[in-house]
C-alpha cells in the first residue's frame, strides 16, 4: 500500500527499457559522515559530561534521532531509480508521496556530460539534459553511476541513426 510502485510499470508497451539505475551510492556519504560525527559528538558529551538521567536520555534520543534520519535517506535513496527508454528519461521518486519526472528524448536539445575529480575516482558524473528555451523536471542528473555508458547511450538515442543505434547492448530484452 505504501511501496512504491515499480517503474518498469510506466513503461509503455512501445517502448524499450535501455537503462535504469540508481544515483551512486555515494550521494550518501554526507549524510553518513554527519551522522557518524552528531553519533560520536554524543558518546562524547555522554562520557565526559556530568553523569545524570536527563542527559543520558537527551543524548540516547538524539543518537536515535540522527540513526532514523539516515535510515530514512537511504530509504528513499534506494526506491529513487533512473531510467531511459527509446522514448523518454524518467525518474521516480519517493516512499509515501510517489513522483515521477519525465522528459522525452525528442524534446532534448543539448546533452552535457560533467565529471569532477572526485567522480572520476567514485565512478559518478552529472548529465545536464536541456529541451529548447524550458526548464524541465530533469534538468541535472547528479551522481549518475557509469556516466560515460550511460552518456554514450543516451546521445546515441537522442542523435544517432535508430537503426543502428548500439544502446539495444545495455538493454535487457523484454518478455512478451
């Protein structure tokens, strides 16, 4: 009732699943080292401070506090998934309040690939997809994993001939 339900679901029968993925996993490593340090910022308050009942229970509740708040985070990182079809590029996301941004390939005019130097040593990188003159719900995809696959794909769908296109590689095929 409250899971989300599977993207592949919003695939039309005329469509073809090229890609789908999940931001790479270290779109968590901020959230995990402020968690790690607010954890450890309250073992020291418990074991240096003044021992007493309030204190202790401040800082237990806070420790459970930042430990339900990761744990959410990964939730929702977890159930977020990018996918491309030969049509279109969506994105879903979220537990309870579901969304889905979608952008078809035929609208899309430019597509940039970026990649920093700590996503070229992560193995992430950042697709910019612009349509003419608007801002659409996929704008920036950041932390995308395997950009360069995904790169080469995506602009051989939007600028390559379709009938020899080599994104049919990365698919998996279909049941009928």
């Amino acid at each position: 009732m409250l899971a989300p339900r599977e993207i592949d679901e919003y695939i039309l029968p005329t469509e073809r699943r090229v890609i789908r993925v999940r931001q790479h996993w270290s779109v968590l490593l901020g959230h995990m080292t402020s968690t790690a340090l607010v954890l450890g910022a309250l073992v020291a308050i418990d074991t240096y401070a003044p021992s007493s009942l309030v204190l202790d229970n401040l800082t237990w509740y806070a420790g459970l506090v930042a430990v339900v708040r990761l744990t959410i985070i990964v939730a929702l990182w977890w159930v977020e998934r990018i996918v491309i079809t030969d049509k279109r590029v969506m994105i879903s996301k979220g537990i309870i309040t579901h969304n889905i941004g979608m952008m078809p390939l035929g609208k899309v005019t430019d597509l940039t690939f970026e990649r920093s130097l700590t996503g070229r040593m992560m193995g992430y990188g950042k697709m910019v997809v612009e349509s003419a003159g608007q801002i659409q719900a996929l704008n920036e995809i950041d932390f995308m994993p395997r950009p360069e696959e995904i790169y080469e794909a995506l602009a051989e769908l939007i600028f390559g001939d379709k009938k020899q296109t080599r994104s049919h590689l990365l698919a998996k095929p279909r049941r009928r």
